[in-house]
C-alpha cells in the first residue's frame, strides 16, 4: 500500500477500472489525478485499446505511454468512457467534476459512450453536491465580467481561476473557468438549465444522471462499486443520458 492513502484510493479504483476494459475497446480517457492511475495500469497491462483523451494533457501521456489514440471525428462512437470526479453524490451518482480544467471536453467524450464509468477516491464521496467542492464553469472570455454577474444573480459566488503565476487560467478550448460555491444551497437539475442559459456560459461542471457505476477506491488499497438508485428507463450514461447536448 502506497504511504499516501489518496493515492492508495485512487490506484484501487483505477485497476478496478481497467478490469472493465478489454482488448479493441474504444475508450475515453479523462482527465485529472486518478486518470493517471488508469493510464498507468492500461500501459502495465499491456492493454490494446484505442482511447480518445479528453485533454491535452491526458494525449501526451497516453502518447509517452504507448496507449493508441483517436479522436470523436475518427471514432465517433466508444464502448466506454472512464473519467475522475471531483464530487461523487451518493445516491444519484450525480458529479461535480472540472477542477482539472477538461470539464467540456469531458462531457462531450462522455456523450459520445455508451457507457460512463467514474472511478474515485472515497474523500470524493459527498451526501450532497457542492459540500466540498466548488462547481466549474467554464465561460467565454468575451465579457466574462458580464456572464459573472449573471451567474452571481442565481445564487452562486463565483471566483475567476487563475494559474500559479496569477494569470487567468485558460482551458484546452482557450476560454475561463469561474469556480463557484454555494451549490449546496441550490438544486442542481433546477440551477443547470437556468445557467446554461447564459450567454457566454459554454458548459458546466455538473453531470448529471450520466454516471453507470462508481468505483471507489479506499486508502487501504481496496474499492467498492456503487450503482446509482432510483433510476428507471433506458441505458445508463453517454448517449442515453446527461444534461446539456443530449
């Protein structure tokens, strides 16, 4: 067991992970901490699939390990998308993700799969979305003073995201993020449509209803599955559920 237990967490739910996966799959790899786990056990195992990254960062490592990539014009649709959260709600398995910066380019490859796997750490775990983390939303610099308002008027306090050095953080798409508490207070299904109704809003951090299955890694090196409740009608995940763009 790793000396870190995030850590130890993450590699659990990463192998569980990739157990999911076989030979041949068209695969969407996400992006942030956990995702490093999951392309480090593809390449350990030797796996032949074909992923398709949802960041720039997540392509030059995949590429430095030897992993087959495409892209959704090249390989539209995938068997199966694996992506980190940033908030897991238990229950619904509805997430906060974006905090690593890919949140659009995250939905998209998640909406083109037929299924969507989240694998996690267990402090990821929350009864409620926004208890930990802030909710990303990702802007157009064009006016973005404007859009903050705009989000502000909801009910949000929204925070510009800025890099080490002090500049404004960029995405791989070239525009903002605003990060944005007081989610807890609110109800995400009501809040999501209203936000995307923003000019200048070009997507958020909330996936809802999209997630299959959560697997959860635990700082002892082991992990548990969770399934979301309640849920009836149609496949899980990618093209047959989601929020915006669906």
């Amino acid at each position: 067991m790793s000396a870190d237990p995030a850590a130890s967490g993450k590699h659990a739910a990463a192998r569980a992970a990739v157990d999911l996966l076989s030979a041949g799959m068209r695969v969407g790899l996400g992006t942030g901490s956990t995702m490093e786990f999951v392309l480090d056990e593809i390449a350990v195992r030797n796996l032949k699939i074909i992923g398709v990254p949802t960041s720039q960062h997540t392509a030059e490592r995949a590429r430095v390990l030897g992993i087959t990539l495409s892209d959704l014009g090249a390989t539209p649709e995938l068997d199966i998308a694996v992506d980190g959260a940033d908030e897991v709600e238990t229950g619904t398995l509805d997430l906060i993700k974006g905090l690593g910066g890919a949140l659009l380019r995250e939905k998209i490859v998640a909406q083109a799969a037929r299924r969507f796997v989240v694998v996690a750490d267990q402090s990821k775990i929350v009864e409620r979305l926004g208890i930990k983390a802030p909710l990303p939303i990702e802007v157009t610099p064009f006016g973005h003073d404007a859009t903050k308002r705009q989000i502000a008027a909801i009910g949000f306090e929204p925070w510009l995201r800025h890099k080490p050095d002090g500049t404004p953080y960029r995405t791989d798409n070239g525009n903002l993020i605003y990060d944005c508490r007081g989610l807890d207070r609110l109800d995400p299904p009501a809040i999501e449509p209203r936000l995307l109704q923003i000019a200048g809003v070009v997507e958020t951090g909330l996936f809802l209803r999209v997630a299959e299955r959560a697997i959860i890694g635990f700082p002892q090196g082991g992990s548990a599955e969770l399934r979301p409740e309640g849920r009836h009608g149609g496949q899980p995940g990618g093209r047959h559920g989601g929020t915006r763009g669906t």
